[in-house]
C-alpha cells in the first residue's frame, strides 16, 4: 500500500475574488492566473469558488461556452437566469444546479445576503461539448441521496448513487458529514479534492480547519477523524488521467506552435 501526504490550502492561500465593489466575495481553490492563489486547474476540475453574498447582490449576464458549470447552495437563496430557460428559477439551501454551457450560453445570478454556495467548473472533452446545444438542470435539496453510515452521512450528488449527470468524465461528488472517524480508499486514478465547509479533524495526519482545501493525489487511503462531531467535507473525486485533452493542455499546445 502506497501513502503518500495530503495538500492542504488554507483560505490566505486560495484565490480571492469580488463582484459589485465586494457585494460578493470569493475564495477560490482552483482560480485564475489573474486571481492569485497557489492551485491551477487539474485534472478535469477547472474552477472552484466559494462566493458569499455581504448584501443582496446580482451578477450581471454573462456568457459560457463548452465548461460544465455546477452551483451547489451551502446556505440561503440564489437565484438564477440563463438564455435558454429564459426565467429566473431559485435554489434554497442544498439545491444545486449543473449548466452544460455547450455551444453558448449566458446566465446571471442574484445572491441574497449572506447566502453561501460553491460555483464549480468541470472541464469535459471540449472537441465534443462545443458541438453541443447548452442544457441544464435544477435539483432541489430532497432530490439527493442521503446515506446513513457508520461515520455519519453522506450526500451524493454525482456519480456513483448521485443524480446530477455530467458529460466530464470519471466525476463523482459527495459531500460527508463526518461524527466519528472515516476510512476511505481510493483506486490508483483518482485524485480527491475537498473542501472543509466546517469543522476540524485530522486527515492522513494534517490538521485541517474550515474553508482549507484539501488535494490527495497518489494516496490509496484516506483517514479521516473528526476532532468532534460534524465535521463536513464537499468532496470530488476526479481522474488522474483522462481520456482527452484538457482546456488547459490545449491553450499550453497553441502557445507552443
């Protein structure tokens, strides 16, 4: 059995990003070049933020192409609009929405105050998706799974037991509530990535608080023990290795021609 250390990005760490002069704030695991921060897209996880709104707040149309863009809800409302839909439609707390940008599309979003949610981008195979009509989905809270295990509970939101249905490949999300200590083993492809959205444990021997972000990579098991009960992770296991050729890996192909 290999074990090897975890990554672990505190919050002063991550990306930072705002909209509406800070109505809107954002740390960001997996940011932009422009956006600082100390993760740039991997596998096929392209973007995380986390964004809490300071006051009521609505960022404005704005267009997507090709990407996978998932909205999962921590807590209050969103609401939101796209171009193909043409309505507003709202997500309470544990909701979650999935664009498949496809050949275009634009959306917005108003947050109220103090609502919390993760925006996170799949990068699929792009030479397929572009050729793509845009869709998307809403899942309201209850549509989701909720497991009973001996640890605590687990949320499956894709993948696996999870309803949320993505065109990028080997994807599965979850999100653990975690009372006692947990054990996890991962194949030889898989790469975890978590978010601590409240809590404290130890994880494969680090310390981790809310809002780190955790990257495991090369681990064949995960040991998690809370250091009291609720400890929360949002999960997302990827490939190590995908079948196509990432967005990223494209632009770095283009750069050297």
């Amino acid at each position: 059995m290999i074990i090897m250390s975890i990554r672990i990005i505190s919050k002063s760490n991550q990306a930072y990003g705002a909209f509406n002069g800070g109505q809107i704030v954002e740390n960001k695991p997996i940011g932009f070049a422009q956006d600082g921060g100390f993760v740039r897209p991997y596998s096929n996880l392209f973007y995380w933020a986390r964004a809490r709104a300071v006051i009521d707040s609505t960022i404005g149309l704005h267009p997507h192409q090709g990407f996978e863009i998932m909205s999962f809800v921590l807590k209050g409302t969103i609401r939101h609009y796209d171009t193909k839909m043409d309505a507003w439609k709202e997500l309470e707390a544990g909701s979650a929405q999935i664009i498949r940008a496809g050949n275009g599309i634009q959306h917005a979003e108003h947050m109220k105050k103090d609502s919390v949610m993760f925006q996170i981008w799949m990068d699929p195979n792009l030479n397929d998706t572009l050729q793509k009509e845009a869709s998307y989905d809403d899942y309201a809270a209850g549509e989701f799974l909720k497991e009973e295990k001996p640890f605590g509970q687990i949320i499956h939101y894709a993948g696996g037991k999870g309803r949320m249905q993505l065109d990028s490949e080997g994807v599965s999300i979850q999100e653990w509530a975690i009372n006692t200590p947990m054990e996890l083993n991962l194949d030889e492809n898989q790469i975890l990535s978590a978010y601590v959205i409240e809590g404290t444990g130890v994880i494969n021997g680090e310390s981790v608080e809310s809002d780190d972000y955790i990257i495991a990579e090369d681990i064949r098991k995960i040991d998690v023990r809370p250091e009291q009960p609720g400890l929360t992770l949002f999960a997302i296991l990827t490939p190590a290795q995908l079948t196509y050729k990432t967005y990223v890996e494209q632009m770095q192909e283009r750069a050297q021609m």
